[in-house]
C-alpha cells in the first residue's frame, strides 16, 4: 500500500503516463539453508523475500544475496544466523551475482549501471566507490574471486555472435545466448578468455587451490539451437590449460562448484533441478545456484515459490514520468475502456472474461466453462467499450478453434468472425470499432510460410490483406491513422508502422536484437514496447529463455526513446491507461477486495 501511495505522488505537479505491465511468468524465489545432503531444510531469515543468488564469503560470515525487496534489484549481505543484513547497493539499476573478495574488503557484482548493460563492477565496502571492471557494450556475468584475490573469473558474451533458436517453421523470437568464460586481474589487467569460442560455457568457479576454474559447458551447439540442452561439468588449469570432466555430457547440468579440492557439487535436471557430487552422495532437490560453506557444512540456495498474487500495485519506473501497473488482474488479457474507469480481463487460468471497475467489482462477460469455448490469451475491447473480440483456443466445434471472435460487452451476440486455416491472434480495434487488424496463423502453423496481418470488416466479414511477412502483434492507432506491428524483414524483429491501406511502411526501430509488443498511448503519440536492446543479465545457463526484455517507450515516429524497466524478468506492456483517469481512481484498488 505505501508502495503505491508513493508511486502516485513521486512526480507530484507533473503529468505521469501509467503503462500496465505483465512480467510474463516472473517466479517467486526465496532462500533456504540446509546441510550438504539436504536435512535439516529451513527458510533463511526471518520470511522469505523475493531473494536469489547467494553466495557464502571465503571466511563463511557472510552470505551475499541479490533482493528486490526494496523494488529494484539490490545486492545486500547478512550473516547465516539472519543477523546484520546489510544493504551493499542502492541503485534503480539491476544490481546482482554478487561475490565478496577473499579479504572481504570488496564486492565484485554485476550491474546495469551507466550504459544499461550487465558489466562487473567492484565496491570498496569502506570508502563506498564502485568502479567498472570489464567496460563492455556486451554482457558480462558471474564473477568469482581466485582465493588469492589476485584474479576475477566471470563468464561473457562479449565475442560471440547471436543466434536465434531454430523452430519448424525457422528463426524463432528467442536469441540464443552463448557465452565464454574469461579470467582478468581486478585492476583490469590481464584479461585472458579461457574457453573456445565454438562453444558455450557458464558459470566459473575457483578450486581451493586457486589453479582451476570449474564450468558447465554446452556439449551440442546444434541441439541448443533446438532448444534441447546437454552439458557437462568441466575444469580447466588456468596456467597449463588442461582440462578435466566430471559429467558425461548427456544431460543437464549446471552450478558447479568445488566443495573440496577432490569434490564438486553442481545441479543436475533430469527432469528437475537436484544436486548431486561427484563422491556419489545426493543433495536436496529444487535447490537453485547452490553456494557451500568454506568448510562444506551449510549449504545454501535459492528455491522457487508460488508467485504472490496482488489484485493491483503500482511501481516507479526509471523515467519519473512513467508508472508501471500490475498485478493479478493483469496476467495477458487486458483492455480499458476509453474513460479508463473499468478493462476487461481474464483471470488466470480460467475460462471466463470480466469486466471490471479499479476496485475489482464489475460482471462476469464471457463464461466459456458452460459452453466449452476457452478465449485465448490475446483480446481487446473497442474504444466505446461496446464491443469485445479475442481468439478461441478451445471450442468443441473443431472449425472454431484458432478463429476470432466478437461479441457485445455484455456477452450478448457471440459470433465466430474469422474463418481461417491458421491461428488468429491478436486482435486490435480501429478507433469507430468496425474493423479489426489481426495476425494471420501462428508459428507453429506457419511451416516456412510468410502470412502476414489481415483487417476484417465486422459488418459484413470481408478480410482484406495488409502484410504478408512474418508479423505479429498489430495495434491500430487511437487516431486510426497507423498500425504498429512486429516485423522480421531484417533478421531482427523491429516495430513498424503502416496504413490501414496497405501504404506508408515505416521501420521504426533498428537496434541489434528484438523490438515486439508495441502498445500505444491513449493519444496516439507514443508507443511502449519491449525490447532486447540492452543485452541478458545472467549467462547461457538457461539458453533461450526471453528474460532479456526491458520495456521501453518512444514517440509515434520512433524518435525519443526511453527506458522504463531494468530487470532480469521476460515481460511486455499489456496497456496504457488513459490519462483522464486520476490518481485516486487507480488507488481505490487499495481499498476494496475483487469479486
């Protein structure tokens, strides 16, 4: 609750846009202690937090964990009884993976801080001044201190270039992350990569001894490319190059770490996430990026939880101007109404559609549990409120099922208005609400053909061709002049604008990476997206995963651009709330439970 009072009046005097945002499958995460083995489980600290990443300090005093329970993720450190949390960074950069040198004087953490990308970065703890190790547009992760402290192990994809995971029908969404793993001096000398560069390795740790750095390396390129993923845990000898293997590669494996100079424990996922160690012995399951105790007795890790559920919160963004929405209500499904006073949604994991007040009251508009019709996950109501349309995903009659179709916001007059032999999706209204702009079939329909966007004509069902490239995610424009859609044309998904005729294509993004999504503000002057632009934040250990993408906004032209989200989380703006509603609309949401 106070998080959203302050949100409401963080630009007091001043205009702020408010964007409703979905961070798509965001997981709960919390941290627990046990013994190697597993017994003696307990939560770490006093509740459990939305914390991930920790690591023990080289004298065990310490355990260095990353928490956005503040808002923006920060890299704090307690002691392993919970005493004496400390918060080590505070800045509305995604701060994370941080590792304590062996004298415990410095951090080395990772950081989107000046410039938007994941570089290293050092804090002396006691004069407080944070330094750039690795100044690199690229991305760089993981650090880990040699005992020594003479040197910083940290993986990068700072060489290698990207790829897209290979589907059926081609090029995925997903880029395909490959990193290598680099050694360098903390005054940022001496940088050397240890890895080949056909290849992809994660993940480095130092053996006690200092000679070794240990990693879980891609053994199938090829297969990755496919999303299928096989690993190995392997060693080198940073002063000979030697190499030794502790997985025979045919699964998943990841997370290694010495416990010992003879053991190493790492995660194995066969099928889900379980620690195992080389002597053999087993270690508790569902335990994620594991760190040991200096002298292997405490164990601690990070656990996936069930995501708290919250009707509506409202958050900062990195531009003052902007406040993003989200929450329960906001799970896919989202539309509002020209007055911004009620939106129509989906409640997750159900068959029906609301139509809702701020306050979660309104009226059950679509009940697909009696007739056997599930909507898909993509809607819109028209600009009057007065119309719905969204996609069947399940219907028992066959010829129904990846269709559009349309309805009265009071669930009166449901008719079927697409008759196609793919997947139709996502729809979007023009501003009087007679015609619709949809994407034609999806990707896994697709099988190497290039489909493109339709307009049909809800008077009379006249489908008339827009595009016919691999494009996605049409907008029509509040003033009705443009549509904003996903594009391929360049190898790179890029928004672009065209007119409801066919004429008037215009790219309006052209960065190196993935640009999708695009949303427009009440006005028709701006359009919010999500984009790949600044990089991951971690490393090639879960490859091909979409948890790269930030939300950005630019104006209609695609002139100034600006950063709304900086996180390690997939997500997309879902919708734009008119402007006329005030404050104290949004903030009733506080004050009444959801029907």
């Amino acid at each position: 609750m106070a998080l959203l009072v302050a949100a409401s009046t963080c630009a007091a005097g001043a205009p702020v846009e408010r964007i409703v945002w979905w961070p798509i499958g965001k997981p709960g995460f919390g941290l627990y202690l046990s013994a190697p083995d597993g017994t003696h489980l307990r939560s770490f600290m006093s509740n459990l937090q939305p914390d991930y990443n920790p690591s023990f300090s080289y004298d065990g005093r310490w355990i260095v964990f990353t928490s956005e329970r503040l808002g923006s993720a920060d890299v704090f450190r307690v002691h392993p009884d919970g005493s004496g949390l400390e918060r080590l960074t505070d800045n509305p950069a995604f701060d994370d993976q941080g590792a304590l040198s062996p004298d415990g004087r410095t951090l080395a953490f990772v950081s989107t801080r000046e410039g938007g990308t994941a570089n290293i970065w050092l804090l002396d703890i006691a004069s407080r001044r944070f330094r750039n190790l690795t100044r690199n547009r690229a991305g760089n992760f993981r650090p880990s201190w040699s005992p020594g402290g003479k040197w910083i192990a940290f993986s990068s994809d700072r060489d290698m270039p990207r790829l897209r995971i290979i589907r059926d029908w081609g090029p995925a969404w997903e880029l395909l992350e490959r990193t290598a793993i680099y050694i360098v001096h903390s005054d940022g000398s001496g940088l050397r990569r240890l890895t080949p560069l056909n290849g992809s390795a994660a993940r480095p740790r130092w053996s006690p001894d200092g000679r070794r750095v240990i990693f879980a390396q891609v053994t199938d390129l090829e297969a990755m490319r496919h999303a299928h993923i096989r690993t190995q845990i392997v060693s080198v000898d940073v002063y000979t190059g030697t190499r030794r293997t502790y997985s025979d590669g045919t699964e998943y494996a990841r997370s290694p770490a010495y416990i010992t100079q003879k053991e190493v424990g790492y995660e194995l996922n066969n099928p889900g996430p379980t620690l195992v160690y080389t002597s053999g012995r087993k270690g508790p399951n569902n335990a994620l990026n594991p760190s040991w105790s200096p002298d292997g007795s405490l164990l601690v890790f990070d656990r996936q939880l069930p995501a708290q559920t919250t009707w509506v919160a409202v958050r900062r963004s990195q531009d003052p101007l902007y406040e993003l929405i989200g929450g329960s209500a906001f799970n896919d499904f989202i539309s509002f109404t020209r007055s911004g006073k009620r939106f129509i949604y989906r409640p997750p994991n159900s068959q029906i559609l609301k139509l809702v007040r701020w306050d979660g009251s309104g009226t059950v508009i679509f009940d697909g549990s009696r007739s056997g019709v599930s909507p898909w996950a993509s809607g819109a109501l028209s600009a009057d409120g007065r119309r719905v349309a969204f996609g069947i995903v399940k219907s028992p009659r066959p010829s129904e099922v990846g269709q559009l179709a349309v309805m009265d916001s009071d669930g009166a007059h449901f008719r079927v208005i697409t008759h196609d032999d793919g997947h139709d999706a996502f729809p979007s209204f023009s501003p009087d609400g007679r015609r619709l702009v949809y994407r034609l079939g999806n990707s896994s329909e697709r099988q190497h053909t290039q489909r493109g966007l339709r307009i049909v004509s809800l008077a009379d069902g006249k489908i008339t061709k827009l595009t016919s490239g691999w494009d996605d995610f049409p907008a029509w424009s509040p003033r009705g002049d443009r549509i904003a859609f996903t594009g391929f044309e360049t190898g790179d998904f890029e928004i672009y604008t065209i007119r409801s005729d066919g004429t008037g294509l215009s790219q309006l993004t052209h960065t190196h990476g993935n640009d999708a999504h695009p949303l427009w503000s009440p006005d028709g002057k701006w359009i919010a997206f999500v984009s790949s632009r600044m990089g991951w934040k971690d490393d090639a250990e879960f490859p091909g995963s979409q948890d790269y993408g930030e939300i950005f906004v630019m104006r209609a032209d695609g002139t100034d651009v600006r950063q709304l989200t900086d996180n390690r989380w997939e997500e997309a703006p879902v919708g734009w709330v008119p402007s006329v509603l005030d404050a104290a609309s949004i903030n009733a949401a506080l004050h009444a439970q959801p029907n």
